[in-house]
C-alpha cells in the first residue's frame, strides 16, 4: 500500500466531510466556518479552531475512524484486486508459451522422424549398389570434357585482341606517343574481305 495515495485519498475524503457538514449545516458547521472566515484577521482563530474541536470530537471522530477504515480497505482491496489481474495476465501467458513449447517440440519430433526414415530408405538404397566404378568412370570422363571445354574458352577469349592486334597490323601499324604512353592506331579503312 502506497501511503502517498492513501494520504491523497485522506485529503480528499476530508475535503468531502468538510464540504457536506458546511452545506447541511451538521452541528451548525456553517455557523463555525463563516465565524472563523470573519475571524481570520484577528488572531482568535486558532482558539476557536481548538474549541469546536474539543466540543465535537466525539462526532469528528465517530466519521473520520470509519472513513479511514473504509479507506484503507478500498486502496488494499484495489491494490489485491490489481495484483491478481497481474497474476492472472502471467499465468495466461505462461499457458500460452507452454503451449508453443510443446507444439515446438511435436513438430521437431516429426521432422526429425521423417528425417531419419528418409536418410534409412537412401540408405537401404545404396547397400548393394555397384553403381561406384560407373560414377567414377563418368566423372573422370567429365573432367577430361571440362578441361577440353575451358581450353576452347581460353583460346576464344584471346580472339578479340588478336582479331585487334591483325586489324592495327593491315591498316598500317602506326604507334604515337602521347605523353610517354604509346598507343597503336587503326585507320579507318574500307577492306575487301576475301
């Protein structure tokens, strides 16, 4: 329990006491208040104060005990009430994670089941297989081809710079020199193609 909150709330109800003595004049409340009001500049004020107390303290305290009473009670019993609110809120989600657990570990349980049923039927496969030597026949053959194949690209990659270099060469083979670097110059020339 909060005891800021419960003295907000003390305030607060004795706001309300003091408000309804003064409008339905209980113990001429109203007669109390408007003769402290026209005693404020003097200084018998606080004698008065003192006075109506003592004179009714027995009705003052006859309300306030069962205010506060009251009081303390309705801020636990909220504070109780939001606590089990809480709890119930954890406990849903608690249920609702356990949950998820266990549909994960189902799940996990099936694939992995699966899994190995379709690892042993491969395996089951493969026992007596003489298919080995046929791979390896097949394979070497494959890599033979592919060295085969990436010589014809190295050579065909090459084509374009010498396709170049024969074209520089019959339009005259001319070289400048700009700045230190050579460049070969190709002229523009319409050649018969035989």
């Amino acid at each position: 329990m909060k005891i800021g909150l419960l003295i907000i709330y003390g305030l607060l109800l004795a706001a309300v006491i003091i408000a309804l003595f003064y409008f339905f004049d209980v113990l001429n409340f109203k007669v109390f208040i408007n003769g402290l009001i026209a005693q404020i500049p003097t200084n018998d004020l606080l004698p008065q104060l003192g006075t109506f107390v003592k004179d009714n303290v027995t009705t003052i305290v006859s309300v306030a005990i069962p205010t506060v009473i009251g009081l303390v009670t309705y801020v636990k019993y909220k504070a109780e009430l939001t606590a089990k609110k809480e709890l119930l809120e954890l406990q849903t989600e608690l249920q609702a994670k356990t949950l998820n657990a266990e549909a994960l570990v189902e799940n996990t349980k099936v694939t992995a089941s699966n899994t190995i049923s379709n690892l042993e039927s491969e395996l089951a496969g493969f026992k007596g297989d003489t298919t080995a030597e046929q791979l390896q026949t097949r394979l070497t053959g494959l890599i033979t081809s592919n060295e085969s194949l990436q010589s014809q690209i190295e050579a065909l990659q090459k084509q374009p710079a010498q396709l170049a270099e024969q074209l520089w060469a019959k339009s005259g083979g001319q070289v400048i020199d700009v700045a230190g670097v050579q460049y070969k110059i190709i002229e523009k020339e319409i050649l018969n193609v035989k």
